[in-house]
C-alpha cells in the first residue's frame, strides 16, 4: 500500500500502521487528506508521533473525516464541547480506568461514531498502552458455519451496564478523580445492530459486537445469548488479530470504529495519563 505524500508502516500483521510524512498542526493538503482516509482504510487504526496539535488542529484533523460526534455521558472539556478530556489520575489507582474493557465505542448508539482521533498530552513513563483487534479478521477467520448462522442475526446493545440507572458509573466508588461522568436513565435503552455489518468505504464484513455494550442476541435472552456471544468475543481478541500502540506525549491514533474494538490497559497506577478525544459521527450499521 503507497500513497501520494506519506508513508505508513504497519506496526503488527493484522491492523495498525505509523504514519509518517504529515504534519497534522498544518492544514492538509487534498492529496495529504486523501491520503491519511486511504491509510485508515487500508490499517483500520493509524498512528502519528510528535504531533504538536492544538485544540484548533485536533478539531481540524477530526473534521476530515466527518461531523464531530457528542459522546453521551461523558463531561466535555468547558472550553471545547467538541473535545473529551480522557484523565486517569494518580489518585484513580487500582480502580477507574476509562476503556479499559474491549469495546467499540458508543455501540449502544442508533449511528454509532464512525472513529475517533485521541491526541496524547500526558504518557505515563511506562503503560498506559491501547490495543485494537481487526474485527474485519476476526469475521473472516470464522467457518462458512458460523459465517451463515451470524450474517442473518441481530444482536441488542445498550449502555446500561455502564452509563444506565444501575451501571457501574452510578457507584459512589466508582468515579473517576478527573472525568465527569454521568449514567441516567436513558442509558437503559437497548437497540438492534446486525452482528456482521458491512464497512460503508471498503465494502468489508466485520464482526460487530464488543463485551461492554452488546448484551444479548435479538429475540434471545442474556443467558441464552452469553455462551456464543462468549465465544465470540474470545474470538475476535486472539492476540493475532490485535496491535499495541505505546503511546509518546503528542502522539495521535485516528481509528475507525465499525470494524475494530480497542482497549486501554491501565497498568501505570501512580502515574498521570491525559488525553484528548474527537469523536466523528457515523452511519447506521448495515
Ligand atoms: O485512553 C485510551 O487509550 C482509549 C480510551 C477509549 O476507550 C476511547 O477514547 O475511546
Ligand atoms: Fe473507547
């Protein structure tokens, strides 16, 4: 895969590729934007070092590739209500980590976000690393079997075991020192996504369900669903299908989330991480 005005080498053999040759602080040129979509399309998650961004320029990047898209529950910054501040504290050890479970993001959506672009401002000196698994792979390697059974099923997602009126969130104990984060009731709400969707650009079946939002098949009940959907979460993070991305204070990741999942690890208890993310709206899974 070549492009125009920048290089991407890919950093593991199923997803992931640093890119070089951009600076993303600049307004891009027509074939540097068309380039960068072509990556993302090619990797399904893209990364940049050394990135000296501004709010402006994060906001920017993010509008290349669609509206921004306002993530529920979640506090925005003050200043940019466009923008997320993503902060785990040294005082948030042992407990509260943002992503830390293998999730697409906002799947409980009716047009979950296309992707996402989340600038690092703060690295922990060691940690803090963020996977993302190929769901596109995952669906791929499965039987024709099993292909047939999932291509017609739907399955429910919802919020509500996070941000719902008895998720995690609504715990005194579990708050976040920095985020606001605020469940209501309207995280209680379910809806149907097919469980292999395809990819609006490349035209690609993917695997589309995730441990935190999707909770059970349609028309099924949570036990009934849990052993397939067990399988198939277990599935799709075997670790040849996932990268490792270790961030670098003012690197950048711009993923596409309708044919991935990812996952921050929280293993740098006593350290401060800070991030920031734009989020861009997407389509109705298909
Ligand atoms: O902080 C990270 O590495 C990712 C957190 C996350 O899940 C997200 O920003 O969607
Ligand atoms: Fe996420």
């Amino acid at each position: 895969m070549t492009y125009q005005t920048i290089e991407a080498q890919s950093i593991a053999g199923s997803l992931g590729a640093e890119v070089t040759g951009a600076d993303l602080s600049k307004p891009l040129t027509n074939a540097a934007t068309d380039d960068i979509q072509k990556a993302l399309w090619d990797h399904k998650v893209i990364f940049f070092r050394d990135q000296d961004l501004s709010p402006e320029d994060h906001l920017r990047i993010a509008g290349t590739f669609g509206d921004v898209y306002r993530v529920p529950f979640v506090k925005a910054r003050d200043d940019y209500p466009d923008i997320i501040d993503i902060v785990r504290e040294e005082a948030d050890a042992g407990k509260y980590n943002f992503g830390g479970v293998w999730h697409s993001d906002a799947s409980f959506d009716e047009c979950p976000p296309m992707g996402s672009v989340l600038y690092s401002l703060e690295s922990p000196p060691y940690g803090g690393d963020t996977l993302w698994t190929n769901m596109e792979a995952a669906y791929e390697a499965l039987s024709d079997g099993m292909k047939s059974l999932l291509d017609g099923m739907n399955a429910m997602h919802s919020a509500e075991r996070n941000y719902g009126s008895g998720g995690y969130f609504n715990d005194d104990d579990n708050q976040s020192v920095a985020m606001d984060i605020k469940p209501s009731e309207s995280g209680d709400a379910r809806i149907a996504h097919p469980v292999v969707r395809t990819h609006p650009v490349t035209g690609k079946k993917s695997l589309y369900i995730n441990p935190v939002y999707t909770v059970c098949f349609e028309d099924m009940t949570e036990e009934e669903s849990a052993p397939l959907l067990g399988f198939l979460h277990g599935h799709a993070i075997r670790p040849e299908f996932t990268c490792r991305f270790d961030w670098t204070t003012h690197a950048v990741a711009i993923w596409d989330n309708r044919c991935t999942m990812h996952f921050a690890i929280g293993d740098y208890d006593g350290h401060r991480r800070h991030m920031n993310r734009v989020t861009v709206a997407g389509e109705r899974p298909a």
